[in-house]
C-alpha cells in the first residue's frame, strides 16, 4: 500500500508538472526568451513568449540556438544570490563567452579579462556587504552585476558592481533601461501556412500533446517537430493520426479520414523515417476504402468523384489492388480509373499509369467492356501512351489475349497465365459486390412545373416545327451529394429520356446505355463509336410514377434484361 501511495503521489505531481508547463506557452510570465516565426527573413506575426528551461529540455534544437545566442551577446545582466555572493566571482564571470571569444562555430566564449584589480575590489565589496547583512535587523539584498562583454572590436571594458535600491522583503523590478538583452529564437517557414504547424509543434514542447485539428497541420506539425528535434512529437501526432482515423468511420467529408491523409502525401516522412509512421498508414488503406465505398457509391456521388480527382496514385493503387473494394462489375472499375486519369494527366507519368493499369482484372471485363478494350488497345498503338487517347497501355495482341483467356475453360487459362503480359489483368478472383440482392434503386425525376413549361411551348411551336418529338432529360438526385443527367453502373453510363409527340395525350420514358463521356479524349477512336454497335448486357428495371388524386401510383415499370434482348450501346456525346 505505501509503494501504491508513492507510486500515485509521483504520478500526481508529474501531472501537476506537466500542468504547470503547458500553462506557461504564450505567457509571458517567467518568460527569458523570445520565439519569433519568419518567411524570407520578415517576421510572422507577434513574437512569442518562451522559456528557457522548457525550450532546452524538449528540443536539442532550441539548446544549440540559445547557446549561440549567449556567445553573440552585447549585454548580459546576472542577478547573484546572496549565497553565491559570498563566493569568488572569478570562476563565475569564467564561464560567461563573449562575443569576442568566437560563435558557435568557434569553440565557445573566452573568461572574462584577468589581471586586472577590478576582481579584488568587487571581493572587498561582497565582504563588507557580508558583514553589513549578518548585522542584527537587516534584511540580506541581492547584488546585481552588469557586466558589459568585449565588443565586436575586441575593446574589453568593466563594470563596476552596482547594488541595487534599498532592500525591502519583495523583488524591486529592473529599470527598463538596465533590462538584459532577451534571446531570440527565430525559426524560419517555407511560407505563411506553415505557421499554426509550427505553433502546435511549439506547444508540444510545454504540454507534451498534439491537437492539430485536421490531419494536414498534423502532418505538418510532424515534419515541423523533426525540423526542430522535438522529442516524442513525431510519435504524438501519430498518435492523433491514429485516433482521428478511427473517429472519422468512412464519412466523406471526414477532415480525419484516410482520403484526407492521402490526398497530402506530400507531407509524409521520408520513408527511412517511418517506423511510428507504418501503424498510421496500416489504419488508412482500411478507413480509405470505406471512405469511397464502392465503384457505384464513388462513380455516382459528384462530391466522391471530386474527392476521387484529388486523391494521390498511391491512394488509388490503394483501391485497386484490393479485393475489399466493392464493385458491380470490373467494368465500372475500368470507368473509375479513366476518371481519375483524365483529371490526373498533367501530374502523372507513363510509367505511374501503367503501375495503375496493371491493377484492373480484365479477364472479368463484360462483352461491351472488352469491346471497348479492344477500342483503347487500338488507341494506344496508334497514339502511343503520351497522349490521352492512348492512356491505357495495352497493344491489341494483349487485348485479343484477354479476351480469349475469358472465354477459355479452366484448364486452359492456367496455361494462358504463363504468358500473361500483366498478371492482374487475368485475375479471376471477383471484388466485393456491392449491389445487394434486392438491387439499387437510383430515383430520378422532372419537376412538374418543368414538364408543363417544356409541354406547353412546344405545342406553341405549331406545325411549321420541324422537330415534332419533344425529348426533355430527368435528373437523378443522390441527396446532399448534388444530383447528375445519368447514371454509371455496369461500366455504362445510363440516361433517361421523356419523349413527348405533339398533338398525342401520352408520352414515352426511356433509358439508354451509352459508353461513358469519361473516354473521351482527342483523336481517340472510341468517340466515333457508330450507334446500335455493340450489344451491352445489363439487368435495369425501369419504373415511372404519376399522380392521381395528390398521390403517387405506379404508371409504368418494365425490365431490359438479356432475355429481352439486353440493349445497345448509344454514340458518345
């Protein structure tokens, strides 16, 4: 029970200590030196209030500035207790560099001048006081020096002791004139962004923890503690990493979430420096795919496809290589690659493209997604992989190989994998579906006031129109996350139309399969794709409500599957 007592009695007060540092960051209170933050050699902002004893013990880096800047001192102003002023003040002033005796790079500061009387006369002075301050009734004062180092030019010159007012019980404050010089620790940024990273990494020194608030200023705030050799800083904001990882879940507009920590790669450690690091990044490939879900979740959600875009090629490699990503069919994954591709182009390189490209399952394509490899594949032989058009990096030899190894049994594509140009590309393990048995529904709709405007101007047209059919496009709505003209699944982008005839009561709803815009790209052959080319298979069921009496009833539902004949892929734009 003692042992427990002591142990608990230590822990209180190491509390209490640390308690009593944090509450010393910005104040001015105890404060003997100055932090200043500065871009191009111009200050940022107020100095901040430091101390000395906090700044040494927590950065090495701090230690070495303020040890230089006691060698390029001009004044210096020492405070001797009265237990020290019984003491010889040679060994004291000795200590003490001077400008003089050379920088930081220069070995240190010399001992004050010697030979001279001036050491004798202040030891005959200290000896008097003594003997004053042992009489009855009075009360001992403290002997202040100042003690002026040599100048820059090399002149020494001394100052004789000075005591002070006379002594009352409290500390009477320096004259402001007499006030020594305060350290100043400046501490240079890249730029003005970087200055709530170098605060926090500062706090850190006074209160041991790290609340960054987003994961960018932690990973700055990391890079900023390595800078200044702050101790357990680059592990506390690991620790935060870590912690706002598993807060965030998979929200998409999570600051915490693992699409954030990719998307500033850039401030990653260097990989040599990435022991505590790993564990950060173990946790983020998880939470990242959980962030974007799906194919579908992601290609159909206009703040996910954004996120998308911005995410680094690691971030994406990510989620093509793992079997987690949810997917309806390996031709949507195709679709999400060439997204992030298009808005990625200026920032990446062949050699990082085909890293990706090697990722995609091919061998899992449908008929209408290897039609449209066969397309890219001719691309890329003719454009060659610096332009668009030739983005994906397969010649039309490896396309016919893939499709072939798709329509081969078992036994035979065992033997086909041997020559396989990319192994991922004939990888038969099948992603996670992420279309549940009872399907997805995608609600679209046309305003009513819409309809009527669109209904009553082409009847005003008359006869002498020339276009009799009156197509208006609804609006499929995916709630906060904005709302789109069509629809991405089954690597199909899919639109619906009202076609409405003048003079007839009844209009006519449709939905057609196109290959999706995302292709496009100048020069590119898929853009000339002829309408009614390609048969594309793909189970949608089509259901249009009406209302009745102020409420809503089903007017029309109809499924196009393969037994109906499936449908046909439409001519781009």
């Amino acid at each position: 029970m003692e042992l427990l007592a002591s142990l608990g009695a230590r822990a209180a007060y190491s509390l209490n200590l640390l308690a009593f540092c944090e509450r010393l960051y910005d104040n001015t209170s105890c404060s003997d030196c100055t932090i200043v933050f500065t871009v191009c050699g111009e200050a940022l902002g107020p100095p901040l209030p430091g101390h000395k004893l906090v700044l040494q013990a927590a950065s090495s880096h701090f230690a070495a500035m303020l040890t230089r800047r006691l060698e390029t001192e001009q004044q210096v102003q020492l405070v001797i207790p009265p237990a020290l002023a019984r003491q010889p003040l040679g060994p004291v002033l000795g200590n003490i560099p001077t400008a003089a005796g050379g920088g930081a790079g220069q070995g240190g500061g010399r001992p004050a001048a010697a030979g001279t009387r001036a050491p004798k006369r202040r030891q005959a002075q200290r000896k008097d006081q003594a003997d004053e301050n042992e009489q009855p009734g009075k009360v001992p004062r403290k002997e202040v020096v100042d003690l002026t180092l040599d100048s820059p030019a090399g002149s020494p010159s001394h100052a004789a002791a000075q005591p002070t007012t006379p002594p009352v019980p409290a500390v009477q404050p320096v004259p402001s004139s007499r006030l020594p010089h305060v350290p100043v620790l400046r501490i240079a940024l890249v730029s003005p962004a970087e200055l709530p990273a170098a605060l926090l990494a500062v706090r850190f020194a006074y209160a041991g923890r790290v609340d960054a608030g987003c994961v960018r200023v932690a990973l700055e705030a990391r890079r900023m503690g390595d800078y200044l050799l702050l101790g357990g800083c680059a592990e506390a904001c690991d620790a935060y990493l870590l912690d706002a990882l598993a807060a965030a879940g998979g929200g998409a507009e999570a600051s915490g979430s693992g699409a954030a920590l990719y998307q500033h790669q850039a401030l990653w450690p260097a990989p040599e420096a990435k022991p505590s690091f790993a564990p950060v990044l173990a946790a983020a490939r998880p939470q990242l795919l959980r962030h974007f879900g799906s194919t579908l979740a992601t290609l159909n959600s206009p703040s996910l496809r954004q996120q998308l875009a911005a995410v680094p090629a690691d971030a994406l490699e990510a989620l093509l290589e793992s079997d987690g990503f949810g997917a309806d069919t390996e031709d949507s994954v195709l679709v999400l690659l060439r997204v992030w591709v298009a808005a990625n182009w200026a920032r990446t390189d062949a050699a990082a493209r085909q890293r990706l490209c090697g990722l995609v399952r091919l061998a899992q394509l449908s008929p209408a997604g290897r039609c449209v490899l066969t397309w890219l594949a001719c691309d890329h032989a003719a454009k060659g992989p610096s332009r668009q058009a030739g983005w994906f990096p397969i010649t039309p030899l490896q396309a016919c190989h893939v499709s072939t190894f798709a329509a081969a049994t078992a036994a035979q594509q065992r033997r086909m994998k041997v020559n396989a140009a990319c192994p991922d590309w004939l990888k038969t393990i099948p992603r996670t579906p992420c279309i549940p048995p009872a399907g997805l529904s995608f609600p679209f709709s046309l305003g009513r006031t819409q309809l009527r405007t669109a209904l009553a101007d082409h009847a005003a047209a008359g006869a002498g129109d020339s276009q009799p059919l009156l197509r208006l496009h609804p609006r499929f709505s995916f709630g906060t996350a904005g709302d789109l003209d069509h629809v991405l699944a089954g690597g199909l982008e899919l639109r619906v139309e009202v076609h409405a005839m003048r003079g007839e009561s009844a209009a006519g709803v449709f939905v057609y399969a196109f290959v999706p815009g995302a292709y496009q790209a100048q020069g590119s052959s898929v853009t000339g794709i002829p309408g009614s080319f390609f048969p594309a298979w793909l189970r949608v069921r089509l259901t249009v409500h009406g209302w009745t009496g102020g409420r809503r009833r089903e007017a029309f539902s109809g499924m196009y599957d393969e037994d109906e004949g499936g449908m046909v892929l439409g001519r781009l734009g």
